[in-house]
C-alpha cells in the first residue's frame, strides 16, 4: 500500500483535477475547452478507480498493475484529443480544423495499431517492460506534438494568454513523462524510486490548467516571441 | 538507445518549456509598476535586480499569504534557482548567456515585488474589513 505521502499526493492530484473542471464551469470555459475538461474529468474518474482497485485488491495485484498501465495509456490517448482541441483553436483562423481533424484521426489509429501490435508480440508480459515502452512512445510522441503546437503558437503570433499557458503546461507535463519513462528504461533498477515521481507530475496539469482557468481572462494577451528561449 | 534518446529530447523540451512557462507568468506584471509602498518596504527606488529577491522573498513571506499564489511564487523560485544553476555553469561557457540570466532573474524579482504589493493590499483590506466588522 502507498505510505501517507502517497495517499496525500493522490488525493491532492484528484482534488486539482475536479479543481479544473469546477474553475471552467465558474469562468465559463467549460465549452471552449471541452476536450481539456473532459481529459480532467476522465483523469477523476480514473484516479478514484484506481483508488478503489487499490482497496480491493492491493498495490501488488495484477490486477492494480493491469488496470494502472492501461488506464495510463488510455489517458494519454484521451489527451490527444484534448492537444488536438488545441490545435484546432490555434489554427482556427486558417480554416485548417478538417486537416486537423484528419491528423488526429491517422495519429490515433497508428497508435492503436502501434499498440496492438506490440501487446500482440508481448503477450507473455504484458505488464512489464512493453507497457512502460508503450507509454513511454506515447508520451513522447505527445510531446513532439506539443513542440509542433508551440512553433505554431509562435509562427503564427498567437496572443491568447490562456491558450498559451495551456500548451506550454501540457509541454512540461508530456516532457516530465517522457524522461521519466525513458528514465525507468534506461536504469529498470531505480525503477522503484521513479514510480514515485509520476503522481508528483500528475499534479501539475492540472494545477496549471485551474491557475489559466481561474486567474487568466479569456481576453488576456501577451506577445508569445518575448516567450521563446529560441529564437 | 531510443529511450536515450527519448530523454535527451524530453530534457530539451523541458527546459524549453519550462522557461517560457514561468515567462509566461511573469509576463504579467513586467509592464505593471511597484506601488509606492512596495518601493518604501523594499527601498527599491529603480529597476529590480537578482540581488534583491532573496530580501522580497523574506518580505513576502511576511505577509498574509493569499493561496491562489502559493503555486506560482514556488515556481518562480524554482525558475530562479535554475537560472542561477545556469549562470554559474553553462554561462561559463556561453558568455551571452550571462546577462540573459542576469536580466531574467531581475524580472522575477520586479515579479515577487509586484506579488508583494498585492499582499500588501490584500492585508490592508482584511484589516479594514475587521476593523468595520
């Protein structure tokens, strides 16, 4: 079982997450932001899942281990549709939302297929090292997805405050996973230590998404070229 | 090798959004002047620099604190931190660096400067409130 830290960090991640959906119905973000929302809401519901598993069955159980790892996956693919959101309202003024849509649509099925292919050739452990290559892959093709957005936001002047904090946020957060995945790869001895970080970088996201939702106005702007580290 | 390489790229990325995310915060209150009780408390009468942050920080943590900031005051201590992690390293090598973190590190304490002014006001407010209640 996860000592009291644990259990405070979970509940703490759980509590920001329903933070974010509560501080977009108050702002009125709730609809613009659908897909963000949803993505939070569906993190809610998962952590509280998992929360229950835990109870019944124990942290050691495969069946903690199997429904941890594949809701993790699960999530990640959900988030997509929350960046693809976010591309869509970046490029909204290029009327390039149905070449968005279509990207999202060949991404997802290549991820799908990607995935399939390789629960497909590891069926004998199925929860060990695959399932953190897996969600390693993810997270890093998110992140790339991320960095895409971001040049976008940058080449074309996006100035919408929120928006902004919204991608360099999810940008943190899928680099944060990357190198801890890549990490736990690398080194499967500190593998121990480095579960511990993810729930800690769970917070994140959501506490950053609540902070745009509840303390930037949706008319805020800002040049995003004062932003840039490259330029 | 992919999950090295997985790695090198995610630090990358990190770094890079990380800074334009504390950037970002900051943002904000660069165009936003220190009211006079900021610059009597402080006794900072011209542009803010790294040297005084320690000092506002003390300040601030004086000051009742309002929760919705608690978030960004830690993030932009961290910011400053890693600025500082970066000029005494990298910059060793890439001068150009050196006044990039310099003046970066000022703006997180016009940012700190600006927060404690808020919390100065939000005081006075409480106390008025108290006193009328």
């Amino acid at each position: 079982m996860p000592g009291l830290f644990g259990y405070i960090v979970w509940l703490l991640g759980a509590l920001l997450e329903a933070g974010v959906v509560v501080c977009a119905i108050r702002k009125k973000a709730l609809r613009p932001y659908l897909f963000l929302n949803m993505y939070m809401a569906a993190s809610l519901f998962v952590s509280v899942s998992r929360y229950n598993i835990l109870q019944s069955y124990g942290l050691t159980s495969p069946q903690y281990m199997y429904f941890y790892y594949y809701s993790d996956a699960l999530l990640t693919i959900f988030l997509y549709f929350a960046l693809t959101s976010l591309f869509s309202r970046v490029f909204s003024e290029m009327q390039a939302e149905q070449y968005v849509k279509l990207g999202a649509v060949v991404l997802l099925s290549g991820t799908a297929l990607f995935s399939y292919a390789v629960v497909n050739q590891s069926q004998s452990r199925l929860v060990t090292h695959f399932v953190v290559e897996l969600s390693q892959n993810l997270y890093f093709v998110g992140l790339v997805l991320t960095y895409v957005l971001w040049a976008a936001v940058l080449k074309l002047r996006e100035t919408r405050t929120r928006l902004i904090q919204l991608v360099l946020s999810l940008g943190v957060y899928f680099s944060l996973f990357a190198a801890d995945y890549a990490l736990r790869n690398l080194y499967p001895s500190m593998t121990t230590l480095l579960q511990i970080l993810p729930p800690l970088f769970g917070c994140f996201l959501p506490a950053a998404w609540a902070y745009a939702f509840w303390r930037i106005p949706e008319e805020a702007r800002l040049a995003p070229a004062r932003l840039a580290v490259i330029r | 090798m992919m999950a090295a390489f997985i790695l090198v790229c995610s630090v990358i990325f990190l770094l890079q959004f990380f800074i334009s995310y504390c950037r970002s915060l900051i943002a904000a209150s660069v165009r936003e002047p220190l009211s006079q009780e900021v610059q009597e408390v402080t006794g900072m009468t011209r542009a803010a620099t790294e040297e005084e942050f320690a000092r506002v920080v003390q300040l601030l943590q004086l000051c009742p604190e309002r929760p919705e900031e608690r978030g960004e005051i830690s993030l932009i201590r961290t910011y400053f931190r890693m600025l500082g992690v970066i000029r005494s390293t990298i910059a060793k090598i890439v001068p150009s660096l050196e006044k990039w973190a310099a003046a970066e590190r000022s703006q997180c304490t016009h940012f700190v400067a600006v927060v404690l002014g808020r919390r100065i006001a939000f005081s006075r407010n409480l106390f008025a409130q108290q006193m009328s209640g």
